[in-house]
C-alpha cells in the first residue's frame, strides 16, 4: 500500500489540488507551472488579508513596524502569537478554495 503524504506547503496544497483536475494533463508545462503559481500568489493574498483582518486592532501598529523591519522571516509566527484561531482561518480558505476549484471544474 502507497503512502499517503499531506501537503506541507502551500505550494504542495495547489498542485495536489490541480492534480485532481484530469483536463490540466494536457497543459504544456509551463502553462501549468503559471497556473499553480497564479493560484499559490492568490491563496497567500487570501490568506494574509485574512489574517490581517483578525488581528486585533491594538496590535495593527506594532503590524506596521514588523513589516518596516523587514525581518519578515519573524511575521509568520508574530502573527500567530496575536491572532487567535491562526490555523483555522487558514485551513478555511484553503478547504474553501478547494471546493471552489472542484465545483468550478464541475460546471465546465
């Protein structure tokens, strides 16, 4: 029996997903590499303006002066840290945007 391996990363997630869609195996390479990448530039949008939005509005200063630094490498889990419910609002819109691209694949 094949092991099954739970995307890791968001880029995983989208090619895992695309992967399901059998009308993409004929896209040249490239084609599909710009669709994941268009899809993965989405999610990461989706995703940060979601988690902005849940942050408490006493820290949305304290947000700014964490993008200025440019230690954007220490966001990630600053976020996390003030954020309550970081991981559900992310699986939220990934389980969204995959029930999206399937729905979507259906109708066409």
């Amino acid at each position: 029996m094949r092991e099954v391996v739970a995307p890791q990363t968001l880029e995983e997630y989208v090619h895992w997903v695309l992967s399901e869609d059998k009308t993409l195996d004929s896209l040249e390479p490239e084609v599909r590499q710009q669709l994941e990448a268009d899809y993965v530039h989405a999610l990461e949008d989706e995703i940060t303006t979601a988690l902005v939005a849940a942050l408490p509005e006493e820290h949305l200063a304290e947000l700014e002066k964490q993008v200025d630094s440019g230690k954007l490498d220490e966001l990630q889990g600053w976020i996390e840290e003030r954020v309550p419910g970081t991981g559900e609002i992310i699986a939220t819109i990934l389980v969204r945007f995959r029930s999206d691209y399937v729905s979507a694949d259906d109708v066409l």
